[in-house]
C-alpha cells in the first residue's frame, strides 16, 4: 500500500479504534517485527509474514486480523494448534480490484501504460507502448476469469457490460455463493480439469484465486503455450500463482501479446527486476483494493473484529472455523 494509503487506513482504524474505546499501537518497519509485538494479543497484519517464529514470539496473541482477503502470509494451521483466531476482511474490496483490473486491462488493450515526461519529469502521462501495435475493442472478446468468488463475480459484471463473453474456472463450479448461483454472471463455468480449453479460448486472462498450494505456479509454460499469441494476462490476486521465469520467457519470446500486475514476487521490486524492462509487461503497486471507499469499509470490520475480542467474543470473519466448535 502506498504511503497515502497506508496514512488513511491507520487514521480511518483508529478513529473506528476509539469508539469502542480501544488503542492501537503501530509498528516501526524500520524495526525488526519480533521484538515490537511480543506483548501483542491481537495483530493486525498487511503484508508482512506470521510464521511459527512470529507465533512462537507472541505469547498472549488471541487473534491475528489480516487486513486484506488473502491469507497466504499466514500459519493458519499452528495458529490454530494455539487457539488463536485468524481472521480477514472478505467482501470490502471486491469492487475496488475489480475496477482496478479493468484498468489494467484497459491499459493493455489500448496499447497504453504510464510513462514519465523527459522535459518535466515530476509529471507523468500515457504513451503508447510501441508505435506498430494497434488497440484492440474489448466488445465480443472473451475474459477467462480463474477463481469466480466475490472479486471474481465483480470483473464478470463488468465484462458483461462491456459485451464481452465470459467464462470462468473455479475449484467447485456447481457451488451456489451466498443465495446465488455463479452461473448466472457468465456464459460458461468449468472445473480446474478444463483450465487449458478456456485459455486457448481467451483474449484475456485474470486471475482471481487465492494462493494456495494447489495454485500456486498455476500459469507455467505449459498454460502460456496454449494461449493465444494476442493474449493478455491479468494478475491482481497473487505473483506466485504464476511462474516467474516461465512468464518471463513467455513475455519475452512475445508468446502472449503482454501481462499486467498488481502483485509481485517480491515487494517491493528491485527495480532491475529484468521483468520491469519488458514493454509488454506493466506493473502497479498492489493498490487494487486500496481505495477510499474499501479503506473505510475494510476499517469497519476490522474493528468490529477487534471490539468483539475484548468482549471476549470471536470475530466475525474467522478462517479457522474449527475454533468455533
């Protein structure tokens, strides 16, 4: 998150803080992160990782709250050897990640990305990424959209908008989601056994689907090979959901047209990352669900999560349910 955000989320989380009548204490990432949480009894957690040695490190810990959707950064199981709740936001950006995608994807099909301007170079400007590639119309294209949850469904909405033809893969296509069915936000929904019909069918490709060990390194060369060479891949969920190198090479032999991502390997980027350099490659930096609106939102429940603890209450949003039984 980028220091206006992050400025906001501490400001919007601590005021919701003191309604309730309750403080919070913000870490110095200058710092090493043992050492500032070890009297903590709830963590509430961007981007940084809560391993077994972090766990280990916090004897009084009761919940760790994560601030986003994905939980991949976190022992869930050894959280839950402890007793300790994890927890994270689930619905309150969908909306902001998905819009977000559509600008990358409008960044990609237009041929455009942000460039800075050499004659003043505190302001910056779109520029065509190279001068012998024509835009493309989003209207009758086909979106394949890997992972169809609450995000998920959102991009669809937006699609269908547009006139696009959408179909999607998910782990349990027949699943209904909160009253209803997925189905009805697409043209075609498919298991993870179908996933190389629908990429070959796609002109573009976004991924929506937590990281897990079954997904990750799900886009390798194998998949890249069967897409079409004007593809475009879309990536706001996780990087490691796609094998660096093999996008890289991917990229690089223009084996799909060009990739856009909100995420990365690592984070920050080294900025002679040799994948920064690649023109059909753009990367923004993990804001998708950082918007004023989802800040709020996202604040709201984390609170709520945080009030309910010092009632001696469990969390609303808890992913290691087996703690509620």
């Amino acid at each position: 998150m980028g220091l206006l955000q992050g400025l906001k989320f501490r400001q919007s989380l601590s005021q919701k803080l003191k309604e309730y009548n309750l403080d919070i204490i913000y870490v110095d990432d200058d710092k090493s992160l043992i050492p500032q949480l070890a009297s903590a009894q709830i963590v509430v957690n961007g981007f940084h990782t809560i391993d077994r040695s972090v766990i280990e490190s916090c004897p009084n810990l009761k919940l760790v709250q994560q601030s986003g959707i994905g939980v991949d950064n976190i022992d869930i199981k050894y959280c839950t050897s402890k007793g300790i709740y994890v927890a994270n936001v689930p619905l309150a950006n969908a909306i902001s990640v998905a819009e977000h995608t559509f600008f990358l994807i409008f960044l990609l099909s237009k041929n455009t990305s942000i460039g800075v301007r050499h004659a003043a170079p505190a302001k910056s400007l779109l520029h065509t990424r190279s001068k012998t590639t024509a835009g493309i119309e989003l209207h009758g294209k086909t979106l394949a959209i890997i992972g169809l949850g609450v995000t998920g469904i959102e991009v669809a909405k937006i699609a269908r908008g547009l006139s696009m033809r959408v179909e999607a893969v998910t782990k349990h296509p027949s699943t209904k989601s909160q009253g209803y069915d997925k189905k009805y936000f697409v043209d075609d929904l498919v298991g993870a056994d179908r996933l190389s019909e629908v990429l070959a069918r796609a002109d573009i490709v976004s991924i929506h689907t937590p990281l897990t060990e079954e997904t990750r390194d799900m886009f390798g060369a194998k998949e890249f090979s069967v897409m079409k060479k004007s593809a475009y891949l879309i990536n706001v969920a996780r990087a490691k959901i796609v094998n660096r190198d093999a996008l890289f090479t991917a990229l690089s032999a223009q084996r799909i047209a060009g990739a856009a991502f909100d995420v990365f390997w690592s984070e920050p980027p080294h900025p002679e990352d040799p994948i920064l350099s690649l023109e059909n490659f753009i990367l923004t930096p993990h804001i998708a669900g950082w918007t004023a609106e989802a800040i709020e939102t996202i604040t709201r429940i984390i609170s709520i999560n945080i009030e309910r603890m010092s009632r001696g209450e469990a969390p609303l949003t808890v992913i290691n349910k087996e703690l509620l039984i």
